[in-house]
C-alpha cells in the first residue's frame, strides 16, 4: 500500500502536474472516470432509457439518409454501437457520454492551442485542463449527457469545428480546413442548428479582418467542398421529401413555429434563461469553491515556484496573459450563439427549449480564467473539486432516477418495467402465432420497450405511419403485427394510425402491470392487438 501511495504522490505531484507533456494521460484518466462515473450508474439505476434514447435505438434499425424529425448521423452511430455490443438500454447511455468526452478532449486541445505570453505558456495546458473540467460539470455534459438526443450527440462535432476553426485561421494551412469542413459536415448531419455556430464563425472572420486575407478564401473553399460531399447526398435525400410532412425540415418549421403573443414569448424566453442558469448552476458553484478555496489556501510562496514573480503576478488574471485576438475568439465564439439565438428569437418571435443550447457552454470554462489567477496547485485543486461535485450529482442522479422513484412511487421512464412488459407481449404473440414476432405498431417508447428486450431483431412502425418508418412495407404485414396503444407513458392523442391498425386486428385485449415495486402505486395500461401471420410468410 506504502508503494501505491508513493507512485500516486510522484505521478501527481505539482512538479508532475506542471509538466505539459504529463498531462496527456492524466486528461485520459479524467475523461474515462466521467465516462465510467455517469453512463456506469445510470445503466445500473435505469430499468429504462430515456425516450430520446428509445427514439435512437428505433431509428437505428435503418440506416437512412434522413429520419422523420432529424438528420440521421446519431442514428447511424447508434446503429454501429448496436452491430457491436447488441441492443441494450445501457448502451444508449455509454453513447451520449462518448459524444461528451470526445468534445471536452477538443475543448481541452483547443485551449492548449491558444497564445500565451511566454511567462504563462509553461502552465498553458494545466489551464487548459482546468477550463474543461468546470465545463464537464455543466448539466449538458453529466445529467443530459447520458440522453444520445441530437443535442447531446452534436457537442463532439460542434466541439471539433470549433477547435479546427482556430487552427484553420492561426495557421491557414489548408489540411485544418479539410479538418474544419469534415466536423461542420457532421454536425450538420446532426442538426441544423449546427448553422448558428457556423454564424459565428463568419461573425468572427469578419470582425478580425481575416476575409480580406486571400488565404482565409482558399481555406473556406476546401472547408466548403469538404462539407458539401458530405452533406449532399442528405440534400438530395430531402428534395425527394416533397411536402409529405414527416422530414427533418418540417419538423424544424413546426417547432419553430409557434403562436405566441408577444407576452408569451417574452414568458418563453424568460423560462429559457432561467432554465439555462439552471443547467450551468453547477459550473458556478464549482468555480466560487474553487475561488474561495484559492483565496483561503493561497500560499505566495508555492505561487512564486510556479510562475517567476517578476514575470507573472500572481494577481493577474489567467486571460490577462492570453493574446487579444483569441479572447476576440472567446467573446464571439463563446458567447455567439447565445447571445445570436436569444437576438433572433426576439426578432422572429420564435419560440426556444433550453436543451436546444446544448452546444452553446463549451467554451464557458475559458471564461474562468478572467477571474481565476496563479494560486498554488490550481490545477490538483480543480480536480478535488470537480470530481466530488461528479461523484454526488451523479450518484444523486442514479438514486433520484432509480430506488427513490421507486421507494416513492414515482412513474419514471427510468424505472418502467419495460423487460415484464416486453415479456408479457412476447408471450401473448406466441400464444396466437408459430412464427416470430417481427414487427410492432405503436409509439416509439411503448414499441421500443418492447423490442430492446425481444431475443430477436423486431422492426417498429413508428404511431401506425408508413411516413415515419419508411424501411417498413405494407407487405411486410405478411408474418403479422402486434399493435400497443399505450395509456400511460404519454399525454398525446392517439394516433390515427394505430388506431385503425388496432380495429383490424383478429384478437384484442388489455395488458396491466405494475409501473413501480410500491403497492397500489401506478400501472401500466397498454391496449394490444395482433394481427396474425399469414401461413408460409417466410417464404
């Protein structure tokens, strides 16, 4: 034990942690404990995923060109994930956490690349690194990181770009506007609210006076080629669309498209705002005890070790040493597409969700530095900080979404009984059919619930539409259907579809179980219907 303690102590003494070329392994070893820490509990604590990560799963079935409400990059990932590991509710969980430390390893890499003065560049990456993980505490990357929804999956390309739009302008070499062009590609196939971040990009070029350079213009040429080769089979995926309704743009308008009065779009926004200073609340408690830490615990003397006095006052500011062109960078960047979002939905009167500015905080954590400076172990006191705030958000995450939703009886997604209820189904299918079930009519929650469990691959047609599955047939009815109108999960109306779908089947019925361990707690209530399999559909 004596030996194990010696090698920690050496490994992350601060002359260690000062070292930039030691800090690779220590991010690896950070980023991996956020991984394990989030998506371990919640696939522990979740009897079932959240209903976005549903929607991925059911998507992921087809690889398509474009889904019904979004591009179809996330799907294809999952669908990846799926070939190898098997479908899974855990799986979904690991998915969305990938997205989250892949884009802070590239916030973590982009700060690293920022010009210093020469006094502060020996402690660069250490800052850096301080800057991602109060980033990592923010809700978009622990709470909303286990939910692979299009948001949560675009911050690893949003993440990307940015990091190459720096190096593409610092340098103008034209292999970091390739690299540029590729991650905007992507985040596009994520979603189209990738388009506010390219917004900003052309709103900095301007400001900096980079378009009069003329190697600004080749670089956005390779970037844009790159981008188009990307996106354009996508493009002429969605002129095929016409104006069926059940395409990426529609669903766009739709939501974007709301009818406010004025007074209920200012009530809107407000809610945005303050439902964001929620979800960043946790990066502001962690920079005030990291603050108020500094100020209790500051030793001058390990601060003069650090950084020569007569070079860097320990008094200064970490951005008071960063060159001006990059806190421009930071100011627009950083800020840009929250500000630019709020600034058109007040002019356009549109309406806004705060999980659509998943994107929007990454570079928040660069923000400390105007008010962080050189206090002994900044670093090795970030990390204390930030990890004990990891361990009880998560752990109260997996307790709040697991045992105390059923100790109270709280119907949750999380805790739905999706394996009884995919079990009962499975065992009514086979009750009227010597064949397989292989496709199921229903929502996306109620219908993926079912299938994630199913010992074979089960095929969903989406609310009874053929729009919104369009790799289901109509003769793929042949072996049958089992249709599920859910009355618990959701307060939407039922679908036509499904129910036209219930009224042609042979046999009918009603499935109720218990949605939690509590007695007299809520049930689950599903109507079903089977239509039968027709002899040798097989065949």
């Amino acid at each position: 034990m004596s030996l194990l303690n010696l090698t920690i102590r050496n490994r992350f003494s601060p002359g260690t942690l000062s070292r930039p070329n030691n800090l690779i392994p220590l991010v690896l070893l950070l980023l991996l404990l956020h991984l394990v820490l989030w998506s371990g509990l919640a696939g522990i604590s979740h009897n079932s995923p959240a209903w976005d990560n549903m929607e991925e799963l059911v998507w992921s079935d087809s690889l398509e060109w474009g889904y019904y409400k979004h591009p179809p990059l996330p799907s294809w990932i999952m669908h990846g994930m799926i070939s190898l590991f098997g479908q899974s509710a855990w799986l979904t969980f690991i998915t969305g956490q990938l997205s989250v430390v892949f884009a802070l390893f590239f916030i973590w890499k982009l700060g690293c690349e920022f010009s210093f003065h020469p006094a502060a560049r020996t402690k660069q990456k250490s800052y850096s690194l301080v800057a991602m993980l109060l980033t990592s505490t923010i809700f978009y990357f622990t709470v909303q990181g286990v939910m692979p929804n299009h948001n949560t999956m675009q911050l690893w390309s949003i993440a990307g770009a940015i990091w190459m739009f720096y190096r593409a302008i610092r340098h103008q070499r034209l292999s970091d506007w390739a690299w540029l062009g590729m991650f905007s590609g992507f985040a596009m196939l994520t979603k189209y609210s990738a388009l506010i971040q390219f917004f900003c990009f052309f709103v900095y070029l301007f400001s900096a006076g980079k378009l009069k350079q003329k190697a600004t213009w080749q670089g956005i040429a390779v970037a844009i080629l790159i981008f188009l080769l990307l996106v354009a089979p996508h493009i002429f995926w969605l002129s095929q669309q016409g104006s069926s309704g059940s395409n990426p743009l529609s669903y766009a308008n739709h939501s974007l498209n709301k009818d406010f009065t004025r007074l209920e779009h200012l009530i809107n926004i407000r809610r945005f705002l303050f439902n964001s200073i929620g979800r960043i609340a946790p990066f502001l408690i962690a920079l005030s005890l990291l603050i108020f830490w500094n100020k209790k615990g500051s030793d001058p003397q390990a601060s003069s070790q650090s950084v020569p006095a007569a070079q860097l006052k320990s008094t200064e500011t970490i951005l008071s040493h960063l060159a001006s062109s990059d806190r421009l960078f930071l100011l627009i960047i950083g800020i840009g597409p929250l500000a630019f979002t709020l600034l058109f939905a007040l002019i356009f009167k549109m309406p806004l969700n705060a999980s659509w500015a998943s994107t929007f905080f990454l570079l928040f954590g660069f923000f400390s530095w105007g008010i962080l400076s050189e206090f002994g172990p900044l670093l090795r006191r970030t990390i204390v900080i930030v990890i004990i705030l990891q361990m009880i958000s998560s752990i109260g995450f997996a307790a709040v979404r697991g045992p105390i939703a059923q100790q109270v009886g709280r119907a949750t997604r999380s805790i739905y009984p999706s394996k009884e209820v995919s079990n009962q189904f499975l065992s009514i299918w086979t009750h009227y059919n010597e064949t397989p079930l292989t496709l199921i009519a229903g929502d996306t929650w109620t219908a993926g619930a079912i299938a994630i469990h199913a010992p074979h691959k089960i095929q969903i047609l989406i609310d009874g539409d053929y729009t919104r599955s369009p790799w289901i047939r109509n003769t793929d009815i042949r072996c049958g259907m089992l249709v599920v109108v859910d009355h618990t999960v959701g307060s939407e109306p039922v679908p036509a579809g499904l129910i036209d779908l219930r009224n042609l089947s042979s046999h009918k019925g009603h499935l109720t179980i218990p949605w939690t361990n509590k007695s007299n707690g809520p049930q689950v209530e599903v109507d079903w219907g089977v239509i039968p399999a027709k002899k040798n559909c097989l065949k």
